[in-house]
C-alpha cells in the first residue's frame, strides 16, 4: 500500500511546478490515507538565513498562520531539522512544558504529533516539511516513512520552483534592461544625424533614399574620414531592416590570419583556442545588414569567400562543412581604387562587379565647404553636452578660417580638432588651436602622389626587382658588379629565380 501511494505521491507532486498545486495534491494525499493530516512548507529566507518563511498551508482545522509569515528558526522544530539535517519527531506535543515552538499552536489547534522534514535537494538546504496528526491518528505508526519519501519530493518541487522564480525574477530583468537599451537606441538615432547641406551631399543622400528599400549591395567610395560607415547606417535606418542588427566589420583592422573566422565564424575546435563554436559578422547580421569597411584589403582567400556569400547567400564557418544560409544585405565601402588593383590583378574583378552594384561616392569636405558650418555647429553641441557644458559662442573669423582650411582628414579631422578647441577655450568664446599653413599643409593630390604605390602581386614584384638589377648591371648576372651581387644573392641562385620567373636567359652565365 505505502508503495502505491508514494508512485500517486511522484505523479502528484512532480507534474507541477505550481507550489501551490503541490501543497493542495499533497494534503489530500495524505489525508485520503490518514485521516486528518496539517501538511505545511516552509523556505528559508534568501535575505536571513536564521529565518524561514510560511510558504503553503493545508490545515482542515485552522488555515494559519498566513503564508509569507517569517519566523526564526532557533527554539523551532524546523530549525532543528534543518540543523541536524534529520526529521524532527515531537510525539506527543506538549503545549505547558514546549521543546519548540510550534507545540503551544498545533496542540490548540487539536494535534497531537509533529514531524518536520528538512527539504535537501542536491545537498542545499531549502526548507522544511511540517506533517500534523491529531493525537489518535498514531503519526509515527501510519505515515512517517511515506511522509519521509513524499518530503523527498516535496523538496524537488520546491527546487523547481525556485527555478522557476529564478527564471522569471531574470526574464523581468531582461525585459527591463531590453527596454532601456531599445529607448538608449531610439535616443542615439534621435541626437544623431547625417549632416549634408552642401549640393552634392544632397545628391548623396538622395541617392540613399532610392537604394535603401531595396536589397541592392551598396559600395560606398570615399577619402579616410568622409563618413562612409555613417552613410552606411543611413541605407541601414531608412530600409526595410531598421529593426534588425547593423553590424560593422573593418578588413582592415583584423589581422588577416583572423578575418575568415571573424566574418564567417569556426565550429569548435577548427583551429588553437577555438573552445566552442562562434557565430561570424554574416550570421551576426541575419536579417539585417552588414557594413564592410575597407573591402580593398580584404587577402584573395576572403575574396573567394566573400563573392560565394553574396552569390549563394550561404557561408561556411571555418573547420565546418555544412553550408549556413544567411539573409544579410552587404554595404562595402573603401578608400582604395578598386579599378586599379582589379587591373593589377589583386583584387577578383568578378567580386568588383557584385560589391559595385550601387556606387555611392562621398565627396572630401574640401569640396564642400558650405558643410563645415553646420558640421561644426553638431560636433560642438555634441562635445559640449558630453563635457556637461554649454556650446560656446562662434565668432565669424573662426568660421572663415575653419572654411579656408583644406581638412585633408576631411569630416573625422574636423570633429577632433574641435574637441580639442572646446577643451582649450573653457570660456563662453570658442578659440582655435593652431591650423597647418599653406606651407605645411600639403594638397590631397600632393600627398598621394608622395604616398607609395601599394605592393603588387608577390611574383610581379619579384620579377620587376630582377628584372631591374639585370638592367643596371647591363645584363651581366656574375661578377662584382653583375645582377646577382646587386641583390645580394648567388649567381646560381640569381638564375634559378630567373628560370622560375621567367626572367632573361638563366641558362648563360652572363659576365665574370
């Protein structure tokens, strides 16, 4: 009987998670089996672990004392059972000499015999349960070991629902923080905006608004600083996935060895310290759209990789075989001409025309000048609020000189400069630091040219670097004064590169 009515006790008490279900199944349990029965629940508190509190009652008699009644633990039965971790048996109750606490009430009540069973689940103490009998019910002869298993039981709901209290106590608490960073966004997108009052940056933007509900690849070109990955977020805001993740990836600030696990993620244990499996910037972005900066500098391996991704719209994490469809609209941008090293052959023409569906070029600031006023107004009102100050004043001389200058930095330059000017005038006037002189500044065009050509294919510069010292040294490979001295190697290793890149004749010995 006792085995029948512990597996009715499992299918009762574990199918909940609901306490109070828990405590009504289990008082109608024991008391369909043995008589009238008190079963109650008490927890430990979380905030004093000397106190319990009243979770449940079941009491036929007298329902008390109110659940979310706090009481010591010391001088009860159920701080003794929690102490020694072992049923605390009072059999009979003696309310004028009480050993614990509890006696004076139950036996007022008409009981006559107690138990309190300490709630162990994986060895943390979470609570006792307290059984009641009346005194001709004969508790320790009908139902303490039955009640010892059902405790058991007791003590996994109670687990549960702790569990349960946890995971909601989080998911409020996520939903709050959720809440506050939507409103955080929302508030950035408010203070934020794309300034473009001069004639071609309007045409710039109109041509944003006609790209951006569609799906298109947008290459955004433009000077370092012109606010590429800004005009990137605008196609973002005003497309169909504004809602969705924007997610930047610039090529040319990850080390090459890291940018196909940074953009198409590795499955565990693809290479050293891959400990688990990580999603890439593409997966990141589903839904959404992903911002390429520096597309240029993306290795031939990343090309290949980067033109199957738009093509089939699947990736493939690195180490892994099975193919990851992605809904992910690609924004490239680069200040590099994409033209030139497609001619070169460093960059996959094939990949050029996919990224260069939708070219948007950004023009310098030194073309629109009529944007300095007004881009200088924002940046001193955004700096000033960060510095917990008002926007100084702005005399027309500063504005005139602001405008002479040429910004080879272009919109990222101007907004440090004036940082720097806001720290250096603490007054109500804003007063400029130092600009670069006509002499010293040099003119972009000046400047490129004085910038090195970029490196070409590893073969091509090796073949022109031979074919440079044959023609200083007039052809002649050996002697003092012959090609291989010049490049600092042996004339049998001169011509074994000169076979291998084609170079010349290596087969002649040419000089001594």
């Amino acid at each position: 009987m006792h085995r029948r009515i512990v597996e009715e006790a499992i299918e009762l008490v574990l199918s909940t998670v609901d306490l109070q279900a828990v405590l009504e199944r289990t008082g109608r349990l024991l008391r369909r089996h043995f008589g009238e029965t008190r079963v109650a629940i008490n927890r430990l508190s979380a905030e004093d672990p000397t106190r319990a509190e009243v979770v449940l009652v079941s009491d036929p008699r007298q329902p008390s004392p109110e659940v979310g009644t706090s009481f010591p633990l010391a001088g009860s039965a159920a701080g003794e059972a929690l102490a020694k971790r072992l049923p605390c048996v009072v059999d009979p109750l003696r309310p004028r000499e009480p050993r614990w606490r509890e006696e004076p009430l139950l036996a007022a009540y008409g009981y006559g015999s107690l138990v309190s069973f300490p709630l162990v689940f994986e060895n943390e103490l979470l609570g006792t349960l307290d059984i009641a009998h009346p005194p001709a019910e004969g508790l320790l002869d009908c139902c303490f070991e039955v009640a010892r298993q059902v405790a058991h039981l007791v003590a996994i709901a109670l687990h549960n629902s702790l569990m349960v209290e946890e995971v909601q106590r989080l998911n409020r608490l996520l939903g709050r923080e959720n809440a506050l960073l939507k409103e955080e966004i929302r508030q950035i997108k408010r203070d934020s905006r794309y300034v473009a009052e001069s004639e071609g940056m309007r045409a710039v933007v109109e041509r944003v608004r006609l790209v951006a509900p569609s799906t298109t690849t947008v290459l955004v070109r433009g000077e370092t600083g012109t606010g590429k990955e800004g005009l990137a977020r605008m196609v973002h805001e005003f497309s169909p996935r504004f809602n969705a993740p924007f997610v930047a990836a610039n090529l040319g600030a990850i080390p090459e060895g890291l940018i196909e696990s940074e953009l198409f993620g590795h499955e565990k244990g693809a290479f050293t310290g891959a400990t688990r499996r990580r999603a890439g910037r593409f997966e990141q972005a589903d839904g959404g759209t992903l911002f390429l900066d520096e597309v240029g500098d993306a290795p031939p391996s990343v090309q290949v990789r980067l033109l199957r991704v738009l093509q089939e719209r699947v990736v493939e994490r690195v180490g892994g075989t099975e193919p990851v469809k992605v809904d992910v609209r690609v924004i490239a941008a680069t200040n590099r001409n994409l033209e030139e090293m497609v001619a070169r052959g460093t960059f996959r023409a094939d990949l050029y025309y996919r990224l260069a569906v939708f070219p948007i070029e950004l023009p310098p600031l030194r073309e629109r000048r009529e944007d300095v006023r007004p881009l200088g107004t924002y940046f001193l009102a955004k700096q000033a609020a960060l510095m917990h100050r008002r926007p100084p004043r702005v005399g027309e001389d500063v504005w005139r000189a602001l405008e002479a200058y040429g910004w080879p930095g272009n919109v990222r330059e101007l907004e440090n400069f004036l940082q720097r000017a806001l720290i250096l005038s603490p007054g109500q006037e804003l007063s400029l630091p130092a600009l670069p002189t006509a002499a010293t500044q040099a003119s972009p065009a000046a400047a490129a040219a004085a910038e090195p050509a970029p490196p070409g294919r590893f073969d091509d510069e090796v073949r022109e670097l031979i074919e440079r010292a044959l023609e200083h040294a007039g052809g002649r490979v050996y002697g003092p004064g012959g090609a291989a001295a010049l490049l600092g190697l042996r004339p049998t290793t001169l011509q074994g590169k000169m076979k291998k890149y084609g170079v010349g004749n290596p087969g002649r010995p040419t000089g001594t």
